[in-house]
C-alpha cells in the first residue's frame, strides 16, 4: 500500500469553479500534514499546513481528519493560475525522517 | 532567487560517467535531503542529513553516493548510472523535523539524462 495517495487526476475546470482533491496516509503515527504546490517544470513549494481543526487561507481550505486518515483541499473560485500539480505531504515527525510526497494530482484551469 | 540553489540544472551523461551534484542552502537550516522525481512517480526520498550526519539512506544503489561537508552544501556523487536513473533530483533543507510545522524548501533541481 503507498504511503500517501492521492485523486489521479487530471482535474479540469473551468475558472470560477470549486474543486477539492483528496489524499489518504497508510502511516497511522503520521503527525505533520501539508499540501504542496508544483508548477510544471519547477520545485514544489509549500501552499499550507493542515491541522486537525481545519484551516482556511484565502480561497484554500485544507481539512485532516485522523482517524480517517484522511486529507483534503478545497479550492473555490479557480483561477487560472491555480493551474498546478498539487501535492498531499505527510511526515513522520521522528528525528531521521523527512518528508513523503504523494504522486500528485493535476489541476488546469481554463478560461 | 530560491535560498536553496542547485547546479547544474541540467546534466546529460554516459554510463560509464562520474558527475556530482551540488547543492547550497543559504536558509541557515539544520537539515538537507535528496529527492529523485521521476514521470508518473511520486518524489522519492533519497538521503536526509541532519548536522551534516546522514541520518537516512532509503534503499539508494551505491551508484549514488551523497557527501555533506558543511551544513550548507550537499553533493550527491553519480557514477556508472543506468537510463532509468534520468530523473529530476531536487534538493531541500529544514529547519528540524520533530513534529510541528517543517516546511521544505527546495532547489529549482537537476534534470539528469542518462544515455
């Protein structure tokens, strides 16, 4: 079983749309939650943290639920630059380890 | 410009080639790893070093060899790679890991091509 999974994909949307993506954990211990962004061509960069209690930025939403394992996020009013590989990241939080990436899942938003 | 900086950004090489990677981080973070990502895959996790200590090997072949002289640069030394090894290595960096919020930053990465 991987360790984090995520919708395949791709997700095409007009702009204006809402889409939510979502991301299961196989790691029960997992402790710190993110989403990644992915522009093609370019290094990933952090969008937001997740926590247990739901967090909202802006247009983004980003909700965990333990003991689902579950993770997911939300975004309303598409734009096109939203257009993005989005990335489901989970860590351990043990000293020696380090981040584990989801494959991704891709966002293109059209006009 | 990033505060993680890689170089080359592209590297084509035969496989009976020696070649490195280099990588510096101007973060003052205590932690820095490899990532290999290749198409259809997710980021895979090479090597983590934390205060210059390799503190992880994740089942890497010994044709990859990664060196950590100083907390802010980190080298991985290829030799004698397969085709299969073409891929995009990212490098990142931290400050810590334990819990919290542990934000990675990356380079802009190296694409290797393998021939």
């Amino acid at each position: 079983r991987k360790e984090v999974e995520q919708d395949p994909g791709p997700f095409n949307v007009p702009e204006g749309a809402t889409v939510a993506f979502n991301c299961t954990y196989s790691n029960s211990a997992s402790q710190s939650f993110f989403w990644y962004r992915q522009d093609c061509r370019k290094e990933p960069k952090l969008l937001m943290s997740v926590y247990s209690s739901g967090n909202e930025d802006g247009r983004f939403t980003a909700q965990l639920n333990r003991a689902s394992q579950y993770i997911s996020l939300l975004i309303r009013d598409s734009k096109l630059s939203d257009s993005a590989t989005y990335l489901c990241v989970v860590n351990i939080g043990q000293a020696g380890t380090a981040l584990i990436f989801g494959k991704g899942t891709t966002l293109s938003v059209s006009s | 410009e990033t505060g993680v900086t890689q170089t080359p950004r592209h590297l084509v090489m035969g496989m009976t080639n020696k070649k490195s990677l280099k990588c510096e981080q101007h973060l003052g973070h205590n932690a820095m790893y490899w990532y290999k990502q290749s198409a259809k895959k997710p980021l895979e996790l090479m090597f983590v070093y934390s205060l210059e200590e390799r503190v992880e090997n994740n089942s890497v072949p010994s044709r990859f060899s990664p060196e950590c002289p100083n907390s802010s640069h980190l080298f991985l030394h290829l030799h004698t790679l397969q085709p299969e090894d073409s891929a995009l290595y990212l490098c990142a960096s931290s400050q810590g890991w334990a819990g919290g919020d542990t934000e990675a930053f990356f380079g802009q990465g190296t694409r290797l091509t393998v021939v």
